[in-house]
C-alpha cells in the first residue's frame, strides 16, 4: 500500500512540474478548464433549475364533498376550510352559511374529524352539534353548515386509478448528476495540480463528497425515489463550499466534508420525522425549547467573534448554536389547520419570537436577528393573512431596533461604511472594497480554483464567500449560485398549493424565504449593496453551523413535496394502495400504507 502511494504522489509531483517545464501547456490547460467549469455547471444546473420552477405537483384527491345542487367538490388537502369565503376549499355560497363556516381535517388512518370555526348558524354531523373540539366524520355522512347538507363520499374507484396512470414523475437525476460527478472531479484535478499544500488531502475529500452523493443517490433510487432536484443543487453547492475551503483553509477541508454528511444525515432524519404529523405535533414545544435553549446557550457561553458573542467552543471545535435554533424556531412556528384558528397559538408564538429576538439583540447578532424577524413575517402571515397586525408588529420592530442603536451607539457605528466603502477603503471599508476588487479580477469565468488572493481577507470564506466565487469561479457560477437558492423559493411557492397539511407548506415558504433572505443579506452585504451584517451563503459559505443548518432546512422543503416517487418524506404508494387502487373508504390499513 505504501509503494502504491509513494507512486501516486511522484506521478502528482511530476505533473506538477509540467507547468513550469512547459508554461505555454499549462496556460491552455488552465485557459480550457476555466471556460469548462462554467459549461458543466450551465448543462447541469439547466435541467435541474428548469424541472424545479416548472413542478407544479397534482393536488391529491382525498375524498369528495357532495353538494346540495347535485355536484361534487373534491377534496384536495388533508386540512379544509369550508365556507362562502372565496379563497376557502370548498365554497358554499349561501347566505346562512358564514364566510368561514368550518374546517374538515382528515388524519394519517383516513379518519376525518369536523370542526365548527365559531359560524354564526351552526355545524352538525348526522345531526350531532358540533363545536370546537370537533366530532368525528365517516363517509356517507351528513354534514350540516347551517342547514345547507353535504355528504362525504369516497374517491371513485376508476378515478383513482386514472390518477395514479396519469400522475408524472419527476424528471430523471442521472444524467446531471454525472455532469456533477466531472465538475468534482475536475475541481479536485485542478486542486491536485495548483495546491502549495496538503496535496492528496484536498482531491481526497472531493472524490469522498463524490462517493457520498452517489451512495445517497443509488440508495435513495434502489428505494424507488428519483426526484433529486434539491439534493443535486445542495450536492452542487456542498462542491463550490469545499472549493472555497479548499482556497482559504485547505486543512480544515476535512472537516467542512464532514459537515456535509452530518447535514445529508440530519437532512434524512428529519425528513422521515416529519412524515408523521401526529408525531410532529407532539414535540412542537420541544422544538420551542430547543430554539430558546439554544440562544441561551450561546448568551451565556458565547464567545466573541466579528462582533457577535455567538460562538461555543466544546473540545477544541466551534459552533454556532444560532444556526441549529433556526431549524427548531420553523418547527415550532408552523401548525396545522385546527392550530391555526386559536389566537391563542398565535399569541405564544410571538411571545417565543420576542424572546429568540431578545436573546439575538443581547448577543449582538444583529443579521441573525434580522434573519430570524424577516421568517417571523412570513410565518405570522401564513398563520393569520392579518396585515394590520403584522404593520404592527414591524413599527414596534423599528421602535425597538431605534432604542437600541441608542442604548448602543457602537451598532451604528457598525453600519457606518454602508454605501461610502470606497471613502474608507482602509477602515470600515476594508472587506467590502477588496470583495468587490476581486470580483472583478474574476470576470466571467474567474481566476481558477485556488488562483485568487481574496482568501487572505478576513472573513472571505465566510461572509465575502460571494466575492470568492466571482473571482476564482467567475460570475456565471457566482450567479448560477444564487439562482439555485431563487429556484429552490419558487418550488416552494409551486408545491405547497398541493400541500397535504398547512404545517408542510407553513414549514415549506418559512425555510425558503429564511434561506432566500440570507443569500440576500450574504451577496449584496459583500458588495455594499446592503450593510455587511456576517451571515453566511446557505450551503457555500465555510462552517459546520451553517452546513448543517442549510440542510436541515431543506428537509422542510423536501417534506413539502408531494410528487411521486420524488419525497423521502412521503411513504410511497404501494400497488394495491387504497387511496390509488380504489378509493380512501375501502379500508384503513392501505390508506394508512399510502401516508
């Protein structure tokens, strides 16, 4: 094994002289490789992105309302409001029913429970009254909304399977997952050839990340899974967040791999949790406690570091606890329907935001804050729809951020450089005018991997991650970066029309516009288009924290989707399904095998 080795690295050493025998060789090989990088990620990322933005997943059908002037409404979701509301799920436009009359829920065993949403004329079920608690609903039952009568029927059995013939599968992975597979390859080549240092180290990493996608993608497949989409943008981001790694810190290379299986692994574990709603109800005040047990623990043990006391440092290794808190906050905030309608839920979700928020003020983690308020918006919305209480809350908000920056002049002071970096290019200027100097060193296509002086800036793989994709991977990847992270938020608008349960899609739109609002904050703080607040580019930036956080998040995303064969999160349908084969009355054991 040794004499293996020993050959490897002389071969190496040899190739690694080749530039310096043969300079003109070496410029053409380097010249062809940077124009090859932008190509392979193009031909790659087209696909993938495309199938992202145009899914739309077929609303599944449940169950059918029959209503009194002899049609049939069907019932798309495991959570529906029924009312004259035009924006409910099933719209009975009578005057002695109101505008959100009730909500029909139906549970993971095919069991359909009614409650009554405070209506004026009354709910009831074969008669039965029914309340806020709810009674529990059969099919062929009546179902009374102030008099106006509905029946709850099952699915046809030719439409079922009609549905499962005509329903599309996601598009296939293999092959931009083999372009993938070259880009790595040659990132680590291109590694293999420039570095000064831990010259076997860095190509090994890269080809383990490679192995570590295709165990993931074949045995995903050998499950009957296809839909990689998300797992090839995340596996493509991993790759460029090794890369910069590899520029800046090539021994801590190692380390950011491991991260990135860590992530995958919590990324799989929790997307299995979240298949069970009943389950994930239950531990959403756990959840709770974890995101304030979390910024506690960084508020008392925090270390300083760029400003903010949010770094813990255990046996010698850093973390973020702030960036783990994020996946428990979204547990925590989104519900499900029957939630939705008690202010009083709504109530202590603000009071746990206020404290997350307070806890974030004092550990002057002032873009995690913003982060963290920002998905407080969107939650908040989705649970309410109410504008006026959320106007609200932002002009308290602004209140608030204005007597801290009086309590703390030294916050101003921060943020003083914004929009005059240039004026101060040797003081607070200093990282924002070297970012964007390299960025345009970089041009189209950058410098090469490993080629760029930027990583000798504070920070550079980190918060000015940006400015180190422009300048060794040129714009195109730079933007192409971005554009995964914009692809990822218009899927999550497209799929949780067809949500099975409001927490799915609450959890859904809340991951995505949290990942959304950090590249934002990432990118155009690098560039002084906003103030440089120190977060991270989701899945690129260097650091375990934030590796770990971008893939648990993702989880919420992958929950949400409800194509077939494409979500880990969602049990496969087997043949002889119910719900597929014939209909969701003909037995609970298959429906429950469908969920």
């Amino acid at each position: 094994m040794s004499q293996v080795l020993s050959a490897v690295i002389s071969a190496v050493n040899a190739l690694r002289q080749l530039p310096l025998d043969h300079p003109q060789a070496f410029a053409w090989y380097t010249l062809i490789l940077r124009f090859l990088f932008p190509v392979l990620a193009i031909a790659m990322l087209a696909k993938v992105i495309r199938a992202l933005i145009n899914a739309s997943p077929r609303p599944e059908v449940w169950a059918y309302l029959s209503l009194p002037n002899g049609a049939s409404e069907p019932l798309t979701h495991w959570e529906n409001i029924l009312g004259r509301g035009e924006r409910n799920d099933v719209v009975l436009n009578y005057p002695v029913v109101s505008r959100q009359h009730a909500a029909l829920i139906r549970d993971e065993r095919d069991g359909w429970t009614l409650y009554d949403l405070g209506s004026k004329s009354g709910t009831t079920v074969n008669g039965t009254p029914v309340g806020e608690e709810g009674v529990a609903v059969k099919l062929g039952d009546v179902l009374s909304l102030g008099g106006v009568e509905t029946v709850l029927l099952p699915v046809p059995d030719r439409e079922a399977e009609k549905r499962r013939e005509e329903e599309r599968k996601p598009a296939s992975p293999w092959g931009s997952l083999v372009l993938l597979t070259v880009f790595q390859l040659l990132t680590a080549f291109s590694f293999l050839l420039s570095g000064e240092e831990h010259i076997m180290l860095v190509p090994f990493c890269f080809f383990c990340l490679t192995g570590v996608m295709w165990i993931y993608c074949t045995g995903m497949g050998a499950l009957g899974r296809t839909g990689f989409e998300m797992e090839t943008i995340a596996f493509f981001l991993s790759t460029l967040s090794l890369a910069v790694t590899a520029s800046s810190a090539p021994g801590s290379v190692p380390k950011q791999l491991g991260a990135i299986v860590m992530g995958i692994i919590l990324f799989l574990v929790l997307g299995v949790f979240l298949r069970d709603l009943e389950r994930v109800k239950k531990i959403r005040w756990l959840m709770a406690a974890g995101a304030v047990g979390l910024l506690g623990l960084s508020l008392v043990m925090g270390q300083v570091k760029y400003g903010a006391a949010n770094w813990i440092s255990v046996f010698g290794m850093s973390f973020q606890p702030s960036e783990l808190a994020k996946i428990c906050y979204i547990f925590a905030g989104a519900a499900t329907l029957e939630r939705l309608f008690r202010k009083r839920n709504l109530g202590l979700f603000i009071v746990l935001t206020g404290v997350c928020m307070g806890c974030l003020a004092l550990m002057s983690d002032f873009g995690t804050a913003a982060i963290f308020f920002v998905t407080f918006l969107v939650i908040a919305y989705l649970r309410s729809g109410d504008f006026a209480t959320l106007a609200l809350i932002c002009g308290g908000a602004v209140f608030g951020a204005f007597t801290l920056v009086s309590l703390k002049p030294y916050v101003l002071r921060r943020f003083a450089a914004w929009g005059h970096v240039w004026e101060q290019a040797s003081a607070g200027g200093y990282q924002q005018t070297r970012t964007m100097s390299a960025a345009a060193s970089g041009g189209l296509i950058g410098v090469g991997p490993g080629e760029g002086w930027l990583h000798r800036v504070a920070a550079a793989d980190t918060d000015l991650v940006f400015g180190m994709l422009c300048e060794e991977w040129g714009l195109v990847i730079a933007v192409l970066a971005v554009l995964c992270i914009v692809a990822l938020a218009v899927f999550a608008v497209r799929c949780c029309r067809a949500g099975r349960s409001s927490f799915y899609a609450i959890a859904a739109c809340a991951a995505t516009s949290l990942l959304v609002f950090q590249t934002i904050l990432n990118v155009m703080g690098s560039v002084d288009i906003l103030p440089l607040t120190g977060v991270t580019f989701p899945f690129v930036s260097n650091g375990g924290s934030s590796m770990l956080s971008a893939w648990g998040l993702l989880a919420f995303l992958k929950a949400a989707d409800t194509r077939r064969d494409a979500s880990f999160a969602i049990r496969a349908p087997s043949l002889h399904s119910s719900q597929w084969l014939s209909g969701p009355g003909k037995g609970k054991e298959a429906a429950h095998e469908k969920n």
